[in-house]
C-alpha cells in the first residue's frame, strides 16, 4: 500500500515513494520528459508503480502565492488526470508552494554543489510533498 509523490515540471519528474506503512517518504529518482512534445514519462512512471506497488499517486500543486491557479498547476492537474486514465489509480493534487525553494535551502545548507543540486532538487521537492501528505494523514 505505498504511496507515490511527484514533482512536476517542464523536463523533469522527481518520484518519491512511500514505506509499506505509509509514514515515510524516498526520493526515488527524476524522469526526465519534454512537455511541449508531449513526453511524460509514463512508461517509466508505470514501472516503479508496478515495481513498488503503489495504490494512490500525490503530485505537487503548485498554487500561487494568493492561491489562484496558474499556468504550472493547470500543467499539474493535466498530469494528474493523465496519470489517473493511465494506471487508474486515485491521484491527489498536494499544495506544494515553496518546496522546492525549501529543498534547495536543505541542501544548500548540508553544504551539496550547485551541481549536484541541480540533479537532486526534483526529487528531494517529490520527497517534500509527498511526506507533507503522508504526515497530513498520519496525524
């Protein structure tokens, strides 16, 4: 019964998954794809939804600041409904303002390189979101 988190972007997909019990969150590894030619990364998503059994999917909604909806979420919801026709599986939109500003914050301040930051951040932003769910629901 493990959960899934996604960060959504232009090139890249941070995944993150769940432990069997539904308390913590992995960074698993970034997918990349190219939304303007419509690649999204699904056969490797359906992969590791397979490989880690996964039964719900949380993908970042990235709001704006005064919690209107803009170009990137309406890019999130589109990924949520095409993930949910793809693997039929339940997907929830998690308000993700900040995470990703907050997980370059955590790794500047563990001292990582901006490159190596630069391969990391999606899917540190994944763990982020996804564990914001996990600890919503195990309160």
């Amino acid at each position: 019964m493990r959960k899934m988190g996604l960060d959504v972007g232009t090139r890249t997909v941070g995944v993150a998954i769940s432990d069997a019990l539904g308390w913590t969150a992995q960074g698993i590894e970034t997918i990349k794809i190219h939304e303007e030619n419509e690649e999204f990364g699904m056969e490797r998503l359906g992969e590791l939804i397979r490989e880690y059994t996964v039964t719900e999917v949380v993908i970042g909604y990235p709001k704006n600041m005064n919690n209107s909806i803009g170009p990137r979420a309406e890019a999130s919801e589109r990924f949520a409904q095409l993930v949910n026709k793809t693997f039929d599986l339940p997907v929830v939109l998690w308000d993700e303002r900040l995470t990703t500003m907050a997980a370059d914050r955590m790794l500047i301040d563990a001292d990582v390189s901006r490159k190596k930051r630069k391969q990391v951040i999606d899917k540190m932003a994944a763990v982020m979101i996804l564990q914001g769910y996990l600890d919503s629901k195990n309160r």
